[in-house]
C-alpha cells in the first residue's frame, strides 16, 4: 500500500471518527434536551392552578362518580378541562392512592409504591418514564394541597420520531461527509506526498546515473520543502566530495609518480652502475630513503585521514604549552630557519595527546614549508590558544574558506610536496575537540594559523 493511500485512509478514517462523534454528541444533546421539555412541561401542568383546585382528595370528584363521571356516565371535557387537554393524560389519586378522577377515554396510568406515598405524605414530584398498551410515556406524580396526587403523562412517541428523524439525517450527513473527506484526504495526500514523490524518483535517477548534478525544485516552506532542500544540498555535497576524491586522485598521482619515479631511476641506476663509487652509492641511497619517507608520509595521511583513529584516544587533562613546546623541538631539528616559542598564563585542557601533537605539527610544518629559506617562524601558546606565524607569500582570502576541506590544494601549492590533506587532518582533530581552528593574514606578510581549544 504506497503512502499516498494510507495517508488519505488514516485522514478518512480520522474524520469518520470525529464526524461519528458529533453525531452521537448531537444524538444526546438533542434527547436530552427533548427530556427536558417534556419534563418543564409535565412539571408546569402538575402545577396549573385548574388541576391543584379541580379535586378533593376525601371526597369523589365533582362529576358524582367515584371516578368523577354523572351517574355512572364518562367525565366530559367541560367538567374538568385539566383532565382532557389533548397533549397529555392526567388522573388523581386520593389519599390512600386509589384513582378517584379520570377519563374513561384515555388510559389509566399506573401507580406504583412511590405515587402512592406521594400521595399520602405529600414530597416532592416525582418524573419515571412508563409504559402503557406498548407506548412510551414520560409521568409525573405530584401532590395536592389537600392532599392525594395528581398524575399527568405525556407520549414519547413524537419525541422518539424526531430523535429518529434526527438521527437519520445525521448519519446520512456522517456518510456525505466521510466521503467527501476522504476525497479531500485523497488530493491532500497528493499534495503532501508529492515533494516524497519527487525526492525518490531524484534518489533513483541519482543511484541509476550517478548523476549528482540533478536538483529538485523546491515550491513550499514546510518540513518537506526544507527536505528537498535538504537533498538538494546533499547532492551538492556529494558532487563537491566527488570533485574533491577525482582532485585528489589526480594529486595523490602526481605526488606518488614523482617520488616512485625518483626511486625507480636510483635502483635502475644502481644496477647499471654496478662499479661506482660508495660516495655516489650513499647518495643514491639517501635519495632513495627520502622518496620512501616521502611516499611513507603520503600513505600515512591517506590512511590517518580515512580511519580516524584518533577519536578512540582517551581524553587526558594536560597543559598546552609543554606539549606544543615538545613539537617545536622537533621542527627545529629539520627546519634551517628560526622557530620562536612563546607560552602566556597556561591553561589546562581536555585533550587527545596524540591528536593535538600531529595537528600543531601539521600547522608548524606548512609554515616552515611556505616560509623563506632561513625565515622566522614564531610559535605563540596563550592560555587554550596555539598561534603558528610565518613570514610566506600568505594565502588568498577567497582560498581561506577551502584550506580545511579535504583533498584541497591552493593552486599556488600544487608546485610543493605534499597532499593536501594536511589542513583536513588539523581540523578533523580540531572538531572533534570542540575547538576551532582559521587561517588568517600576518600583518607585515605572511600566515597565522590559530588553533583554540575550550578550557577543561
């Protein structure tokens, strides 16, 4: 079942529920609301003064009859007009709760145990619905002021085929109105679904063409137009990785030819030459071993950068200074320039030792490599804060924002050895610290490559 469909079922049958609600809502408000007039009214006619004044509970009704008739004849409407209103019927009882009043052309209503106290004692009204010859009735049973009780009822019939009436167009409005609904569910689960629509059939073409350059166009604000946005900028993304893995297939090739050339010409040299001299041999050699560092130090970063294994590195609580002061030490020893090392008001974080080490050896080693032969490079420690300051040709505002990416070289660095990967690593390690690390311009010429972590 697609989506389309079970969103306009669960629409359907959402308000199928809510229109059955109001119409049992509907049903009862309307029953009771009828209850309450029939029940207003049977109070009301209990207490007309032409019934409370039209009979004497110790003696027989004014028509002479014990059951208020002339000479054994019916009670006719003139005698006892309250009796014979046409909407309602109504008897009384005297005080031991025998019928004393009636008309013999209307049914008797029945006294149970409650009318009769009524009428003996007196109380408040009492309201039951009753049955007479298979005919709802709804009576009330109400006290005289000289005692006994008067008894007035009123059919239900017509109450009931206006509940019936009532609740025949309110289903038939039920069933309009779920069908209509779930055709309106049916064009909104078009409309909504479409965007879903759109981005599978994209995600298809993409798996089936490999063509991350497709968009989807984007008409609505709502979450499912933040979604195709969403994958729009997915596949930017994804074609921007691509772009980058080509360029870096692209440099990682020229930077292992490079060296794999230089070691293929000493070994073919060495064997060659088999008689040279072991000055020229030791130097062939020493070529050869830097090309292998070289190639060694390409592979490391592929592999480091690819892995990530740094993140399994437990945090330690460690100073910044003595560890940058250590790494310094290290890049003095293969730099030929002058690599200053300044700390201030130390600071301790929460850091991977490791992790931190290779990145601000990464950032000392690009700014000796970009330097001026026999250039300054100055190493400054603040607080959480790693300052790297060189004195090279500096890099281009508009190339600062994609030093960080991965697989990204600056045109003007694509002449030096390297990969590129070096600013991807720095700031792979800065992120997963919760850091940040920029590049920006040295006032008098040059970098500043600044590297904070948050305090411990």
């Amino acid at each position: 079942m697609s989506l389309r469909i079970r969103l306009a079922l669960v629409v359907a049958v959402t308000f199928a529920i809510v229109v059955v609600g109001c119409v049992y809502a509907a049903h009862v408000s309307a029953s009771r609301e009828l209850r309450a007039q029939t029940d207003r009214f049977l109070l009301q006619r209990a207490s007309d003064p032409r019934v409370l004044g039209g009979h004497d509970a110790h003696g027989p009704g004014p028509g002479g009859g014990p059951d208020g008739s002339q000479d054994g004849r019916p009670l006719f409407e003139g005698t006892i007009p309250a009796l014979v209103e046409p909407d309602a019927i109504a008897q009384y009882l005297s005080a031991d709760g025998t019928v004393t009043q009636s008309v013999s052309s209307q049914p008797q209503l029945p006294v149970n145990a409650h009318d009769k106290a009524i009428a003996a004692n007196g109380g408040a009204a009492n309201l039951r619905d009753v049955s007479i010859n298979g005919t709802p009735y709804r009576m009330v049973t109400a006290p005289l002021p000289n005692g006994g009780a008067v008894q007035v009822a009123r059919s239900l019939q017509e109450t009931n085929n206006v509940l019936g009436t009532l609740d025949v167009r309110l289903l038939i409005i039920a069933v309009i109105g779920t069908i209509l609904a779930a055709g309106l569910a049916w064009l909104i689960a078009r409309s909504t679904v479409r965007p879903v629509e759109q981005l599978t059939g994209a995600a298809e073409r993409v798996a089936a063409t490999q063509d991350l350059r497709h968009r989807i166009d984007i008409e609505r604000n709502d979450e499912l137009g933040r979604l195709a946005s969403s994958f729009n900028t997915m596949l930017v993304a994804l074609g921007s990785s691509r772009e980058q893995q080509q360029r870096l297939v692209m440099d990682a090739s020229h930077e292992l030819r490079t060296p794999l050339t230089a070691l293929r010409t000493n070994i073919e040299m060495l064997q060659r030459a088999p008689g040279i001299d072991d000055a020229e041999r030791a130097a062939v050699l020493a070529a050869a071993n830097t090309e292998l560092a070289e190639l060694g130090d390409l592979v490391g970063e592929l592999v480091d950068l690819a892995t990530d294994a740094r993140a399994e590195e437990p945090l330690q609580l460690v100073e910044l200074a003595p560890l940058v002061e250590r790494v310094v030490e290290r890049a003095r020893r293969r730099y030929d320039g002058t690599i200053t090392f300044t700390s201030y008001q130390p600071v301790e974080v929460n850091a991977r030792v490791s992790a931190i080490d290779r990145a601000v050896t990464n950032l000392l080693d690009n700014a000796c490599k970009f330097s001026p032969a026999g250039g300054l490079v100055e190493v400054e420690v603040d607080r959480t804060r790693i300052e790297v300051r060189d004195r090279g040709p500096g890099i281009d505002e508009s190339e600062r924002a994609h030093v960080f990416d991965r697989f990204y070289r600056a045109p003007e660095a694509r002449t030096t050895p390297g990969s590129g990967l070096g600013l991807a690593i720095v700031k792979q390690i800065v992120d997963l610290h919760g850091g940040t690390v920029a590049l920006a311009a040295r006032d008098g010429g040059g970098t500043v490559a600044r590297l904070e972590l948050p305090p411990a």
